[in-house]
C-alpha cells in the first residue's frame, strides 16, 4: 500500500530545492517574498473569518468566553492572543482562556505525544465546563491534530460555537467546526517548519477575529482604543493621548478628566463632550452596553 501523500504544509517547496546554497541576502528575500503570502492567504479566506465574528459577538455580548485550542506553534499563538485581550481591550482574563496539547510546560517545549492524544484535547477542554456562549477557536496547521480534534468534538457536544482555523483545504478540523477557515499558505520555505508561513498567517487571522469581534464590543471608539488597562507608565500615557484625541482638549485636561474618572478611559471622554460628571458618564455608557458612540447621544 502506499504511503499517503503529505498535506500541503508538509510539501517541499518547488522554488527553493537549494535553500541552503543561497547566499544571505538571497535567503532573506526568499523568506521574506514567502511570509508575503500568508497575507494573502488570509485576505482569500476573508468572507469565513467575517462570519466567525459575526456569530461569536452574539454569545459573547451574552457572558460567554474565548477559549483557544492548539498544540506546538498553533496552540501558542493561540495563548498569545488570549493573554493581549485583558491588557488592550479590558476583556477579562477569566473570559479568554487557552489550551496547549502537553499544559503550561510547551510554551517553552515540545511535551512528547501529547499533541496525538485526541482524548486529553476532549478533556482538557471538557475541563473547562464549556457551554453555549462560550467560542472555542480551534488551531492547528494540518487541521488534523488529534489533541485539536479531540477538543472540537467536545466543543460541539456542549453547544459552544466552533471556530476550526487550519492551513489545508479539505481538513477534518475546517470541516467540522460551525465556521471553518482555511488559510492555504501551500508548502514552506524551510519543508514541514509551518511555524513560518502557516503561523504567520494564523498570527494575521487570529488578530484580525479578535479585534473585529472587540470592535463590535464597543472596545473601540473611532479607531481609537478607548477600553485598555494603564497597567504601566506608557499605559497611562497611551490612554491620556487616547482621550485628548477622542476630545480635542489638551493634554493637562486629558489627565485631569483621566484621573477623575480612576483612570478609565471611556468615562473621561464621555463627561468632557458631554460636560457631565464622571458618575453620570458611567451611567450613560452602562445604558448603551459601553459604547461610547452611543453614550454621546441626546
């Protein structure tokens, strides 16, 4: 019998059989032209990602939570996302949660097997208690990764949405997920090493689902980010400017109206455009799910 043929992601890349001959500069512009089609691997699968979101703002307007599942490069984008949610747009970190085939021990290595264990990817999610507003975003550059199967089938068992995000047409995990999203980035540059094109092009998907879906969450204003945490110095320059520019005022009143507000971004811009104090601007925004938008009007 023979050997099945390897997915895309695994196949040698035809234009580049000399990789290691090539002098630096050449090297470079070969990764370089390479990494340029994740982009547009992402731009052909914009249609399915603008439905993800769509049907995830609902379950999350709802209390549900962001849950990431992956193994290797996968699993660790998918904790990056998850971890900036909290400090860039005030999503709890109880709402964003993620999975890693192998635990806390692969961000830093690989865990041996644990990525081919399709019943710890079910409870390791089935540990999670996840429910019908709940999104489970399922990662996995084969769309074949026992562990990320083994959570999708959960997934659906409990009603939560499914998001199956892979890097080869026809995958079980696209297949089988409510919305899946293919992002055919073809062979690498460097054979089977999918941490390169297929992880930048999930890098690219993953930002742009979340952003969107916080933007819809009236995390933003303008295309200003009005709903960060000021954790930090720069933070807390960051929001000032965020209100001066949201406002017109200058930087002294920014930070004036910063601090009256405990350093919440969102109320300062509101009680300055509307000359209200800084209750009666949380009152406003609470009555309009926190949109900003919405809390300027008469």
């Amino acid at each position: 019998m023979n050997a099945p043929l390897p997915s895309r992601t695994e196949q040698p890349h035809p234009g580049h059989a000399r990789l290691d001959n090539y002098g630096t500069r050449e090297l470079v512009a070969a990764f370089l032209d390479d990494q340029a089609g994740a982009a547009r691997a992402v731009q052909a699968a914009s249609a399915q990602l603008a439905q993800a979101v769509e049907a995830a703002v609902p379950r999350l307007e709802a209390g549900g939570r962001i849950i990431y599942v992956g193994a290797g490069t996968s699993g660790r984008l998918g904790l990056l996302d998850s971890v900036e949610l909290n400090p860039t747009f005030s999503w709890p970190s109880d709402r964003a949660l993620a999975l890693l085939a192998g635990g806390p021990s692969a961000v830093h290595g690989a865990v041996e097997g644990a990525e081919d264990d399709e019943e710890l990817g079910a409870r390791d999610l089935a540990g999670l208690r996840p429910g019908p507003r709940d999104v489970v975003i399922l990662l996995a550059a084969s769309g074949a990764t026992p562990y990320t199967l083994g959570a999708l089938a959960a997934a659906r068992a409990a009603g939560a949405l499914t998001i199956g995000i892979a890097n080869n047409p026809g995958s079980p995990l696209a297949a089988g997920a409510d919305t899946g999203i293919t992002l055919d980035t073809g062979p690498e540059v460097i054979s089977g090493s999918t941490r390169l094109k297929a992880g930048t092009a999930q890098k690219i998907a993953l930002n742009t689902f979340s952003s969107a879906v916080m933007v819809r969450l009236h995390k933003v204003f303008g295309n200003l980010m009005v709903d960060l945490q000021p954790t930090n110095a720069k933070l807390v320059h960051r929001a000032i400017r965020l209100i001066a520019l949201a406002t017109g005022v200058d930087a002294a009143r920014a930070r004036e109206a910063f601090e009256a507000c405990d350093g919440q971004v969102k109320p300062a811009i509101v009680a300055l455009l509307k000359a209200i104090t800084p209750d009666q601007a949380r009152q406003r925004l609470a009555a309009v799910q926190g949109s900003v938008r919405a809390a300027l009007r008469d």
